[in-house]
C-alpha cells in the first residue's frame, strides 16, 4: 500500500465510542413493528392458499376473521408508532435547530418536565459533539503545522474536545443530578451553581440541565445583584451572554416558574408548563399478566415463590417499563418577564410530546432522596385512636396558632440571650487583672 493511501486512512486524534442501545431495548423500541412483521408473514401464509383453494366455500372466509381482526390491530399499532417517531423526530429536529441559551420547564412534580428535559438535552450534546468534532476535523491540517498558533475560537475548540475525551464524561452533557447515556456508556458532568456564576468554567458547546433550578438559583437573589453579593451579578452576565461565552444551552426544570432567578427568566427562548402524561403502546396482554402474577406473589406471600419468581418480575417489569412511548402534556407560555410571544414552536401538535420509554438516558427521578434532613431519624409515627381530635392537636393546624408559637419562641430566644449578654458582663466586671 502506498504512503498517499495510508495516510488517507490515517485517524488523527483519539475517539469517543459511541454504543446501540441492548439488545433487550431495542426489541422494546421496535416491538409494534416486530409484531405487525409477525401478523404480516401469518397472514399471507394462511390466507393466501385457504382462498385460492376453498374461494367457495363461505365457512372458511368466516374461519378467517379472528387471523384478520389481529392483523388489523397489528397494522393499527404499526401506524401509531410510526406516527409517535415521526413526532418525536420532528421535536428534535427543532430543539436542534433552535437552541435558546436557556429553556425553563415547569409543572408539578411527575409531570414529566426532567424527563423531557434530560432527553432533549442529551440530544442536543449529541448534536453539539457532532459539530465539535467535525470543527477539530477541519482544524487538523492547520494543526500539523509546527508554526501553527490558533486564536480564540480554535484554541476554545481545542480545549473543549481535549476536556470531553480526557475527562471521561458524556461529551457537551452535563447535568445537576446524577445521568448515564448508554449511547456513550459514561456518566454525564456534575454541573453546580458554580457554573452559572462563572467561578467554574464550562466547556465550549455544553448542554445542561439543571433540575429544580428554583432551589439553587434562587429569585432572592434579585436584591443582591447590586453588590454582586452571592455571585448575583455574576449570573445575570452569564445569562445573557451565554451565546457569547460559549454557545452554551441550559435546560431549567422547577415547579413553579416564578421561583427563578429573575435575569434566568428574562432570556428563557422557550417555557413549557407540563401538565399530565400519558402511556402509549404498552404491551396490554403482559401488563394483565403482571398484574394477576403480582397478585397473587402478595396473597400468598410465600418465600419458595420470591426465591423463584422475584428476577422473572423484576425482568418482565423492566421490559414492560421500556415498552411503548410516554406522552407529556404541556403548554407554550410567553417569557414571564418581556412578554415576548412564542411563536415558532413543535410543528404539529403543540400541547404534547413523544419520547420513547426506551431510550438512552439512564436517570434517578427520586435523585434528591439523600437530602431528606429527616432520613436517618428513627420512624416513630403514632396511629390515631379515634375518630376525634383532641382540642390541641386541632389547634395546632391552625396558621394562627403557629404564628403566635412561633413569635412566643423568638420572645423567649431574644430575652435568653439578652440575659447571657447581662451575666458576661458582670463576669467582666468582676474578673481580675
């Protein structure tokens, strides 16, 4: 082989490995299609010969409605997942060609704003390592050259695809609480509020999530920014200039949007308020079996069946939970702070969005269990003992009541300490030189 065609040939610089989803996921992804193929094949195998060889007979057309109402539930579910990946395909689409800076998703607790949060941004770091590489890739000839000195944009490229392949990360993804892409088979970077307030730097093209925002950004912090006092101003010049610091992309996800930062939500692109969601496509007949199996392992109780039977359910509850799509329900609002009205939004539906239950990223959703202050206390909640309550403990759910306590405590917190401050001065007094 010639030195031209070993060069051509030639990698330069190390690689990040990308992986498929397992093979247990992907028959849960593609399921409706495998089944649909199955009904198909069936079909034609029987239908075929019974018509050509009994067209007279009517009994055997009637013989063959029950083989044809399943090959039309088959086609019918084919059509559907066929529908949900054309709508999920075109919501990537647009989150990848429309990245704001900074995204806020709200909604009450399990209505799926992290979910659609973390699968969006892992898309969208996926698309953003794509484009960095491809920015090395241009750049390496230029690199070859011992006289080559980049300026400021390439020496940013290079440091950021340096960072991902050495730092063993996902590339371009980071995120508040614990990920894992299986697409990279690596653990996605712990971004603290320390990013925002510039004291950590982040590398070029990252996307990141930073759930229940309103806890870590706080909107207090609006009375500090004159004094830049706990970072304040430090964030509101990285809002709105995240473009320009690094084509950066922040994903917010918080109950209630009026407890952001208010400079976060003044260059919030996009605020979805999610509102319920839904389970498509799921295996029905499994889903029946589980449940009659789950009923009866709880009637019996029996410690011979947990021993046999607990790993069958833990995989059928597995497989069941990848099957299918979820649907999230939500609404396009305008920017709380400008007004600014969201015009270009999903094409198609506007008020709901598909993600695949099988899919590459791997997340808690209980993430913040660790910082249950009570988690290690003793559990030493009492039963009622009738259905009436005792005149103290009804007072004590009223707001009132809790009110005056809580003055009455900080009465008898100050006179304490006015008395401490009383008896060391006459230590004071008394003490000898």
């Amino acid at each position: 082989m010639s030195k031209n065609k070993r060069k051509s040939k030639e990698i330069i610089g190390t690689r990040i490995k990308e992986y498929k989803l397992p093979l247990s996921d992907r028959i849960a992804y593609y399921r409706p299609v495998l089944i649909w193929f199955f009904w198909l094949t069936l079909t034609a195998m029987i239908v075929g010969p019974t018509i050509y060889k009994n067209y007279e007979n009517l009994w055997y057309y009637l013989s063959l409605i029950p083989l044809i109402f399943f090959f039309v539930m088959a086609n019918i579910h084919f059509v559907r997942f066929v529908w949900f990946v054309n709508r999920m395909n075109a919501k990537i689409e647009f989150a990848l060609n429309n990245q704001s800076s900074f995204s806020l998703y709200s909604g009450a607790p399990g209505t799926g704003k992290s979910a659609d949060a973390m699968y969006i941004s892992h898309e969208v770091a996926k698309e953003n390592w794509r484009e960095l590489q491809y920015q090395v890739w241009k750049l390496f000839a230029k690199m070859r050259d011992k006289d080559f000195k980049p300026n400021a944009d390439q020496k940013e490229i290079i440091d950021a695809y340096n960072f991902y392949v050495q730092s063993g990360g996902v590339p371009c993804w980071g995120t508040n609480i614990p990920a894992y892409s299986k697409r990279y088979k690596r653990y996605s970077y712990d971004l603290r509020p320390s990013v925002l307030k510039q004291e950590d730097r982040a590398p070029y093209k990252l996307a990141g999530v930073y759930d229940e925002i309103g806890a870590q950004i706080t909107m207090e912090m609006k009375g500090d920014r004159a004094k830049n006092e706990g970072g304040a101003t430090d964030v509101t010049d990285f809002c709105k200039f995240a473009r320009h610091f690094g084509e950066f992309t922040f994903f917010g996800c918080e109950q209630d949007q009026s407890n952001v930062y208010i400079d976060f939500r003044r260059v919030v692109g996009e605020i979805r308020t999610f509102n319920g969601k839904e389970e498509l496509l799921k295996p029905l007949f499994l889903k029946w079996i589980h449940k009659k199996l789950k009923e009866h392992f709880v009637n019996k109780m029996r410690v011979r069946e947990s021993v046999f039977c607990s790993k069958f359910m833990d995989k059928l509850e597995s497989y069941i939970k990848k099957c299918g799509f979820l649907k999230f329900n939500y609404k396009i609002r305008s920017n709380t702070e400008t007004g600014a009205v969201i015009s270009s939004v999903d094409s198609g539906d506007k008020d709901c969005v598909y993600m695949p239950c099988s899919n590459e990223v791997v997340y808690r959703s209980r993430a913040f269990r660790e910082a249950y202050k009570a988690k290690d206390k003793l559990i030493e909640l009492k039963p009622w003992e009738s259905l009436y309550m005792s005149d103290e403990r009804a007072r004590a759910s009223l707001k009132s009541e809790n009110l005056s306590k809580k003055k009455d405590e900080q009465e008898k917190k100050s006179k304490s300490e006015k008395v401490d401050n009383k008896s060391e001065e006459l230590s004071d007094e008394v003490m000898p030189f």
